[in-house]
C-alpha cells in the first residue's frame, strides 16, 4: 500500500484527516466530551527492543480513533519517558505542549481489510467498513523519533 502527502477525501473527513492540532481536543471542541482506554502499554515483544502503546479515543462512548505509538525502547527511559506518566491521557498533552517536539513526517493511507492493522481493528470490533483512513506521522524529540498511527473510525463520520 502506498502513503500519501495528501488524503484524497472530500468534506468532513478531509477536515479531520488533515488537522494540524490535536485530534483530541477537536473531538472535545465538536463534541463536547472525550475519553481515552489505553489497551495496551508496554515492550512489542522480548525479542524486539520497542516500546507500543495503543489507544482508542471515544467520544460518547463510541470509538472515534485508534492510536498506536511506537518507539524504541531505550527511549521510553530517555528523550520520550515522559510517555509513562501520561495514562488515560492523549498523547496529544505532550506532543503539542512540549516545544522540544516537532512533527517531522505526516502521510496518509487508505487501510483496507487484508491489512494487519485491519484485521486486528477487527478483532476488536471497531471497524466493519472496507475502507479505513489513516495516517502516520513522526516526531521527534531530542534526536529521537516517536512513531504514530492514527486510524479513523467510521464513528466519527457518522
């Protein structure tokens, strides 16, 4: 599958798929309440020196966006340890307030159901749809690099 500079979506779901601020406080702005579960914090495996953290965002009860964060070990406990005090916080509250973090990257993708991801949004009964968006962007802090894919859930265009 091949990434995107731009997504080629139309109204709502280009506004939202190219938001430059937090995702977060958008869903809060518009609708006026925003929950984050955190369904997964730790290392990927034993064998591979990286570090995942994985969200749904809800609104209402309903999941509007996954997000998975991905970086590598050592930096849990260096440039980017201040990702294990943030709990049922969006990532968002130090990506945005932190001046020594800055956006290096941001593509877009069509997810789509063979995909891996696809399949494991699934498994989780978050996706029924076909076609998905998402997009991934890098940050960097420090000389090191934070990793984060955000997938938009059909919720959110409802």
């Amino acid at each position: 599958m091949t990434w995107l500079m731009s997504p080629k979506a139309e109204g709502n779901e280009f506004s939202w798929l190219t938001e430059e601020g937090s995702l977060t406080e958008r869903l809060q702005k518009e609708f006026n309440d925003v929950e984050v579960d955190v369904i997964y914090e730790g290392k990927v495996s034993e064998e591979k020196s990286s570090y995942k953290r994985e969200v749904i965002i809800k609104s209402h009860g309903q999941p509007m966006i996954f997000a998975r964060t991905s970086l590598k070990d050592n930096d849990i406990n260096g440039a980017w340890s201040c990702l294990k005090e943030l709990g049922q916080q969006s990532l968002a509250n130090i990506l945005f307030k932190d001046t020594e973090i800055y956006r290096r990257s941001l593509l877009y993708q069509i997810m789509q159901p063979p995909d891996t991801l696809h399949l494991y949004l699934k498994s989780l009964d978050l996706v029924n749809q076909e076609i998905i968006w998402l997009r991934k962007s890098e940050w960097e802090k420090n000389g090191k690099t934070l990793s984060l894919i955000e997938v938009f859930l059909p919720n959110l265009f409802i």
